[in-house]
C-alpha cells in the first residue's frame, strides 16, 4: 500500500518519538530529525523519575519498543532552510538532503536553563556548586556524591527556581517540574547519605502533580528534608570550600545565613537553542516565555502561527513527561484533520 502524506518531525526527544510513532502507525510517511546521535531527549539523560523514582529508561525502552519499522530516523541531523511551496514545505537538512513534505512537527524542545547566568550562586566559580541535572548524572551513573575534596557532604542544599519565576533575568514562568525533582533529589541524597541533612530554598511550592503531596510530606516524615520558605539573595566560599547561603526567611521574617558543603541549583527549562533556531528561521510568533507561541493556548494549542506547521511538547512551554507525550498526541490529531482537509 503507498504511504499517505509526507511529515517531518523535529526532534527526537519523547514527543517527536511518539508523535512519528502514531502517524507512522497510520501509514503516514514520517522522517524524524535528531540532531544528536540518540533518540530520547532530556529523559534518556536521567536516573530516575517523580514521584516513584521509576527510572526513566524504561520510558525510552517503552517509546522505542513502539517505534514501527517504516520511520526513517536521521541521527545528527539538523534542518538548514525551510521553504513554502504552495500547498507544501522543502526542508533541506545539514546532510544537503532536500525533503518535500506535507506537513512540519516542531518538537525541538528545552535546554536546562545557564547557571551561570546567575553569578550570585556562584555556578562555575564555587567548586561545591553543580545543577540538578549533574547531581542526576551523579545518580545515573552510580557514582559517589563527593564534595570537590573528596568528602561526603553533610548539608546539602537545594535552590528551587534558578532561571525560573525571576524578574531580573526576564524569565517570569515557572518550569513546573523542578519542585518536585528537588523533593526527589532531596529524598535520594538522604538515601545515598543517611547522615547528612538536606535544605530546599524555595519561594512557593508547585507540587501539582498525582502523588506529589505524597512525596513531600515523606521527605519531611522519613526524611527529614527541611524547607525553608525565601530566595536565596548570595552564595560564598569560605576558606574550607563550603558554601555559605544567605536567604531571607520569609516565613519567619528574618534574614538567615548557613553553611552548606554542597549546593545544588534546580535549573528550570528555557527554549532549546533548536526551539530558537526555527523561531528565527520560520519566524514564529513567540509566547510571554519566550517559546512558541501556540494560536490559541486553550483551542489550538499544537498550531503554530504558519498552517503546515505544527508544535508539540516542551517547545510551546515546560512540561512534564505526561503532558508532553499528551500533548504530543494532541499534535497528531491536528496534523491528521491538516492532511484530511488538503487531500480534498
Ligand atoms: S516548579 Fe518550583 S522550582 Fe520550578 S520554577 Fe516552579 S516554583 Fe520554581
């Protein structure tokens, strides 16, 4: 049987695997760009998942396991240009290779937002400062969590909204999902160090999510995790290359100063350097994130301003895995009722 359409899919991370899945399933002929050398995106970087700590291979394992042998997947590919040809696109990639398709995908996703951008943390100036994604490295690939001199940490702080809801850096959103990674974190070091003591900075907590309330009361309960309500204002070395905090305590109103061996910053997601390459290349309409705008965020929300093209997951804005494979579905029901009413 001769395929139907033609769509290419921009990036491989969860939502473009699913999203070329189900149309490739239907027939559809589906080319899914990667600009890396793997498919899976942020989640095949990480250990393990909120709020059960299921780790997030078997999610890549379960995507894959469904990919149909009829996608073509082009592995360190990116696009270079492309161009409208009247009812249909020419997407020419970094191969020289020229695609002619019916329709687009953009699932190019998130980066993990600069900390150094930050410079009061002192990320990339203080040995004893990392992100919460070098500190999931550390969990997935079981090594010791040490402290620049080789020691295990007794304080190990986290710093909730680093590049999100922050008014200096122009980025006012919340990232959704990096409370409940630091209670995660949080519970896991305690795990991995029954003696040391772990401290959340945060401002509010957004634990929306089924079971999340759960885990933060067990990290409280079990784990003694403290949270303490108030931005971080300051981050300093001392002599022995610890860390001292200084946070206003919001709840209780006074100014506090502590030290930390490990401080650990809960970077939020901003528009992936391929999210703001086909911004610019395609010149998309832009949300008050900074990420693609969708044409109605209720209605349309896998619409992008050009018809053709379409967007899914954490490229409109930050998702969790669920909504992004949801919203990757979503997708292919707009791209599927496209196809039908040009067909006619
Ligand atoms: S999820 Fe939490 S840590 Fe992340 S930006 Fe929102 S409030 Fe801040």
């Amino acid at each position: 049987m001769a395929l139907k359409q033609k769509i290419v899919v921009i990036g491989g991370g969860i939502a473009g695997i699913e999203a070329s899945s189900i149309l490739s399933r239907m027939d559809y002929d589906v080319t899914l760009i990667e600009k890396t050398d793997n498919i899976g995106g942020h989640v095949a970087q990480w250990d393990r998942l909120f709020p059960d700590q299921r780790k997030s291979d078997e999610i890549i394992e379960y995507l894959k396991a469904n990919i149909p042998s009829n996608i073509k997947i082009k592995l360190n590919t990116t696009v270079s240009t492309i161009a409208k040809s009247n009812t249909s696109f020419v997407v020419s990639l970094s191969d020289n290779e020229l695609i002619e398709t019916d329709s687009i995908l953009i699932s190019t996703g998130y980066d993990l937002f600069d900390a150094k951008l930050k410079e009061e943390y002192g990320y990339g100036i203080y040995d004893n400062v990392i992100t919460s994604a070098e500190l999931e490295k550390l969990f997935r690939e079981n090594k010791p969590i040490l402290t620049k001199s080789g020691k295990e940490p007794q304080r190990i702080g986290f710093v909730h909204c680093v590049g999100s809801r922050d008014r200096k850096i122009n980025n006012i959103y919340c990232s959704k999902v990096c409370c409940v990674t630091a209670v995660k974190q949080a519970i896991e070091v305690r795990q991995k160090l029954p003696y040391s003591e772990a401290y959340c900075f945060y401002m509010d907590l957004r634990m929306y999510g089924l079971s999340f309330e759960e885990i933060y009361n067990e990290s409280q309960e079990k784990y003694g995790v403290t949270f303490i309500r108030g931005r971080l204002s300051e981050a300093a070395e001392n002599k022995e290359g610890q860390i001292i905090v200084k946070v206003e305590d919001t709840l209780l109103g006074r100014p506090m100063k502590m030290t930390m061996d490990l401080l650990v910053l809960m970077v939020g997601m901003t528009p992936s350097e391929g999210t703001s390459g086909l911004i610019k290349m395609l010149n998309l309409e832009t949300n008050s994130s900074h990420f693609i705008a969708s044409k109605d965020e209720h209605t349309q929300s896998n619409i992008t301003s050009h018809p053709g093209i379409f967007v899914a997951g954490a490229a409109t804005s930050p998702k969790s895995i669920d909504d992004t494979l949801a919203d990757a579905r979503g997708a292919v029901v707009k791209i599927l009722e496209y196809l039908n009413s040009n067909a006619q």
